[in-house]
C-alpha cells in the first residue's frame, strides 16, 4: 500500500472539512469550492491523504470553538495529525514568519503579508516551510501571491526545497485524489 501524502491544512480548510456533509447542495459560487473539499475528505478516509496541522492552526480553531459547537475540534481531533517541532525549528518558524510577514524574503517575491494583521498566516505558511510541506488554504486574500507563485524556491537546510501552497481544488486537481 501506497504511503499517504501529508499535507498541512489551515485553519479554514479544518473548517470547511467539518463542515461538508456529502451530497448536501451549497449555494453555487461555492459549489466547487465544497466539492473539492468533499473529494479531500474521501482521500483522507481512503488513506489517501494524511492532514497535518500546525500548533498555530490548532490555536486558531480553539479560539473560535464556540462559534460551531466545537465541529471544528472535533474534526481535528479524530482526523489531523498535529506537527511538533524542535527549538531550533520553531525559532526558524518565527525567523521566517518575520520574514514573510515584512516581505522581505527573497523567496517569495512581492510576498504581501502586512507584519501586524497576517502574521499567524505568516505563521502557518512558514511552519509549512520547514516542515517541508505543502500548504492547502482557501484563504486567496492573504496568500494569493504564494498560490500564483506555486512553488517557492527557500533557502538550502529545508526538509523539502519546494514550498507549494495549494487551493482545495489546485491540490484536488493536481494529485487527482
């Protein structure tokens, strides 16, 4: 059996996932949108797909656990795996965040992270980083350069020197799961 792909979702793909209910009708600008979600959902069951989420994505849907009952939580507690990081890794997460959040990376040209209202985005995009995994976000607004750009080139000492960072229908249709 094939070994699944780990990918790291953020906060608002955890949301769209615990929410999806198979065959249900959603209204039709977002109609793709939740059917690619659906499709990721049955990669994960099927063994297909493993999500991976950061301590920052976890916070996240804490913070909101009362808005939906707790789905969210509940969702990522019985279907992600939560990445753990050494020291020396975590203050790189912050060195890059910084980084990406100024948009002074030379990795990601144009980067548009404003320090102060996207740096947990930041966050989670550089924890991916090191991680050396790809990132699926539906999230346009905040990392609409990063999904035009689709790969990034990062800096040498990454477990994986190409950074992608996905839509759920980009990853849908780029690994046909």
């Amino acid at each position: 059996m094939q070994k699944p792909k780990k990918v790291v979702i953020d906060t608002n793909i955890v949301i769209f996932l615990s929410r999806v209910k198979p065959g249900k009708k959603y209204k039709p600008e977002r109609e793709a949108e939740f059917k690619s979600i659906e499709k990721l959902l049955n990669a994960v069951k099927e063994g297909k797909v493993e999500l991976v989420v950061t301590p920052r994505v976890v916070v996240e849907v804490a913070a909101g656990n009362h808005i939906d009952g707790g789905l969210a939580m509940k969702f990522l507690k019985s279907n992600c795996t939560l990445a753990e990081f050494t020291m020396s890794e975590e203050r790189e997460c912050y060195r890059l965040a910084v980084e990406y959040g100024k948009g002074k990376n030379p990795a990601i040209p144009g980067a548009h992270f404003t320090y102060q209202k996207n740096f947990y985005d930041a966050l989670i995009l550089a924890q991916s980083a090191v991680l050396g995994l790809p990132l699926i976000t539906n999230n346009t607004k905040h990392f609409s350069n990063e999904l035009q750009i689709h790969r990034v080139n990062l800096e040498q000492g990454y477990r994986n020197p190409n950074l992608k960072v996905y839509t759920s229908q980009n990853f849908i249709c780029e690994f046909s799961v």
